[in-house]
C-alpha cells in the first residue's frame, strides 16, 4: 500500500465524514452523518484539534484526531490522540501504523512533551500496536465525570 497521510481540512470533510460516523458506531453510537460533518466542521472552524486522513489513490482509508492539552509538570504541550479510526478493509496494511508515526512527527514539529492516548482494557490489537510503535503503558488510573 502507497499510505499518504495528509492534515485535513475543510475539503477533507466528504472523506472523513463517514470514516468518524463508523468510528462512533464501532463504540455503540448510532449513525449520525449530518451530526458528524458538523462535530467535524466545529473542530476545523475552530482549529481546537488536528485531523490526520490516511489514504491510497484518493481513497480515504483511516483517521486521527489530536487535541492539544498541557502538561502542568513538564511546563509543555502534550496532545492527547482522542481518535484513531481505519476501515477494517484496509486493517492490518500499516495505515494505523502511518497515522500514529504522522501524529509523532506533529507532537515533535510542535515541541510537544509527549503524546497520550487511553483504549479500553480489552483492546489487544490496539495495545500490541500502541506498544509496538514505542508508546508505554501507564500505571495512572483515570477517572472521569459525565456532566
């Protein structure tokens, strides 16, 4: 596979659209195109996170989105990879592995600290992959609260 990854914009959107409303059902959402392209359209208009498309031949293949935080400690940004989606036709073909090394080099261009990330427990092929790219995993609990 020839994986060209590319930072996203607004012309972007017909692409990544249907790659974020498949990666919302894979977590139980429902489908919500019209809802989707205007998360989407949000985030560009207001440039709060950076959308990553993967794709071959013009076909988009898979995404991230990262959001950028600070780290109070290391006085320094870090980005928080929230999204990391490919179609399960192209799995398994290096395009996760592309999009994370594409995340990377944006976190260093950036001078960022670090790059984090959370998955669930029970996502294997996630953590083998995260692990096989040089990410580390933490002992930290994380906690949360539904407003």
């Amino acid at each position: 596979m020839s994986i060209v990854i590319t930072r996203a914009n607004h012309d972007a959107l017909d692409a990544l659209v249907p790659l974020f409303d498949a990666y919302r059902q894979f977590y139980a959402q429902a489908a919500d195109l019209q809802h989707a392209r205007t998360f989407l359209t949000q985030r560009l208009d207001a440039a709060d996170s950076i959308l990553l498309l993967a794709s071959e031949a013009s076909q988009a293949l898979g995404f991230t989105q990262l959001y950028p935080l600070w780290s109070s400690v290391n006085m320094a940004g870090i980005w928080l990879l929230n999204d990391l989606y490919v179609r399960p036709a192209a799995r398994r073909h290096g395009v996760a592995s592309a999009l994370l090394q594409a995340a990377r080099e944006h976190g260093q261009r950036t001078g960022a600290h670090s790059l984090i990330l959370e998955t669930d427990p029970d996502n294997y092929p996630a953590q083998q992959l995260y692990q096989g790219q040089g990410w580390h995993r933490q002992s930290h609990l994380w906690y949360d609260l539904i407003l």
